[in-house]
C-alpha cells in the first residue's frame, strides 16, 4: 500500500514554513486561472466558467486559512495588548499601503488605456472609480485587491477576540455567525464576513500542532478524495461562491486536502511551487494588469471566441504569472519602496 511519507512538521526554508510556501505556489496558480476572464468573457467557450465557478469556492478560502495559520504560527493573534498599535502599523504599511497603491494605480490606468486597447469594468469616471475602489465596492474597478483589507481587519480584530477567550473552538462558532451574516457590499464588508471562517480555521489548525499534520500525513488520500468529490459535485451542478453553504463546506474540505497534497511526495520536493509560493505576494498584486494587458494586444489581433480562446488561456496564464514574476524581479529593485511592498 502507497504511504505518504512524513515530513518535518513546518520545515524552515528561508525563514518561512516551506509547505505553506509550497500551498501559497499552488494556490497562487489557482487565483491567476481565476483571473483569465474579467466581467466580458468569450462567447461560445462553455468549459471555462464552471471550472472557474468550481475554483472560486475554495482558493481564496484556502488562501485565507493559510493566512490564518502563519498569523498563528508567528505570534500575531496571540500577542498582548500593549503590542497591539504597534502590529496595527505594521499590518497597515504591508496591507493598506499596497492596496490604496495599487487599487488607485488600476483606477487610473483603466481610464487612461480605455480606447487604446481592451478594458475590463471601466469606471464612469476617476472619482466615481475611487469611490467604488473603498466604498461602493460591488463595483470595485480592482476587486481583486479586495483580500488585503479583509487580511488586514483580520490581523486587527482577531487578537482582540483572543484576549476574550484565547484560541479556542468556541471563536470557530463566532466565525461561522459572522459568516451567515448578510453583510453589504459596502467598503468589502461583505468579503470580511465572509472570509473570516477560513482564516480562524488556519489559526485552529495552526494551534493543534503536530496533531493537525499528523492528520494530514495520515488522512491525506481520503481528505483529498472528499475534496475532488465535493468540488467535481458543485462543476456538475454550475454552483459558484454565491452558493455560500456550498463555499463553507467545500472551502474546510480543501484545507486538509490541499496541506496534506504539499505535505506529500512529489510536491514536498517541489521546487517550482516553492519558488512561487515565494513570488505569491507580487502575483497576487501583478497579475491582474499583466493578464489585461496580454489580452488587450491579443485581441487586437485575434478573436477570443471559442476555439480561440484554446490559445488565449495558456497565454494569459502564463502572463498572470511570469508578467509579475518578471516585474518584482528586474524592475522593482529599481525602485527600493515598490521592492519592500511587493516582498
């Protein structure tokens, strides 16, 4: 019988868990074919959208509980009061900073390439855009920085949660009624409700220690078989995240999957995912622009639709991901504070 062979629990590579760098890599490639179509996709291309329905249940809640985790693990939900202010500036110049940047910079770029190439959820105007950017966000002209706010009230509000009762299951049920909330898309209320459930599952699983990865080593085959079974159920089915009962259970049954999945041979040797694990952060704020501007060109000399769109999503794909790539390495060392943001 086939045995996944036990790993160091939390391995250190360069300062950080090798397996949550690992995790991150293949989470990141998830969020970049997430991103291969905006609001405008191709007409006559029927496989894409349930794939990506199916995907959207799980990668940002996976994301989420590894973000929990690693809060965990570093001391950053369980530190005192008195340190809170100081986490409080810390958290802001890694997470607010980077969104205000780059949220205000795709605001202004989407308005000045309008005409010029292909662009996605154009703003009306400059000021209509920043006001959806913070405040009206169901029409968020770069939705896709909305994780840094939830990450960063995340950061904030769960250390005061702690000092109440400490890291216990009884914050899982706290979470969960947050999540049932029907909170308004205003200023992406409705993601920090929603999202708060996985990154206190990541601070659990990070609490229970070699109990947890055990599990995983031991459990591995049957959480991933429950996963692929829940997830090909809800493609079947067309369910999307707007399903929240189905994005509850599919995005807890990822977490043990997808950690044991990196925790076991061959991706506990891979280098690729560590090595994108290590650029999550830089995709994670490039890719979007880097996927617009390969499609803008793209269409300008050939049609999406259909079978076109064959050659689009392996082009886009790769420029999701090797566009940033590309960026943090040779152009943000050029500039000291965009190579600080983007670590």
């Amino acid at each position: 019988m086939y045995r996944v062979r036990a790993i160091p629990d939390f391995a250190i590579a360069g300062g950080r868990l090798s397996e949550i760098e690992r995790a991150k890599g293949l989470a990141i490639v998830l969020v970049v074919f997430g991103h291969l179509v905006a609001r405008d996709g191709p007409r006559d291309v029927t496989w894409y959208e349930p794939l990506r329905g199916a995907v959207y249940l799980f990668h940002m809640p996976f994301f989420f509980y590894l973000s929990g985790f690693v809060a965990f693990r570093s001391g950053a939900v369980t530190i005192r009061a008195a340190q809170w202010s100081a986490l409080a500036c810390r958290r802001a110049a890694r997470l607010l900073v980077p969104f205000l940047l780059f949220g205000v910079t795709i605001v202004l770029a989407k308005r000045a390439l309008t005409g010029l190439i292909a662009v996605d959820n154009v703003p009306a105007s400059t000021i209509e855009g920043l006001a959806d950017l913070v405040w009206s966000t169901r029409h968020s002209p770069a939705m896709t920085v909305w994780y840094l706010i939830a990450l960063f009230v995340y950061c904030l509000v769960t250390p005061a949660i702690v000092w109440l009762g400490g890291v216990r299951p009884v914050i899982a049920l706290a979470a969960f009624v947050v999540y049932l909330l029907p909170a308004p898309p205003v200023a992406y209320l409705d993601r920090i409700c929603g999202y708060w459930v996985f990154f206190i599952a990541g601070c659990l699983a990070a609490k229970a220690g070699n109990g947890w990865t055990s599990l995983l080593d031991r459990r591995c085959r049957e959480a991933l078989a429950i996963f692929l079974v829940l997830l090909g159920a809800a493609a079947c089915l067309g369910v999307d995240s707007s399903r929240r009962g189905w994005m509850l259970v599919v995005g807890l049954a990822s977490m043990p999957a997808i950690h044991g999945l990196v925790r076991s041979p061959p991706m506990n040797m891979s280098r690729t995912l560590m090595f994108l694990g290590r650029m999550s952060f830089a995709i994670y704020l490039f890719n979007t622009p880097c996927i617009g501007l390969a499609k803008g060109v793209m269409l300008r000399l050939l049609s999406w639709d259909g079978a076109g769109f064959l050659l689009f999503a392996p082009v886009l794909l790769i420029s999701g991901l090797m566009g940033p790539i590309l960026v943090k390495r040779f152009i943000a060392p050029k500039f000291p504070a965009l190579d600080r943001l983007t670590a």
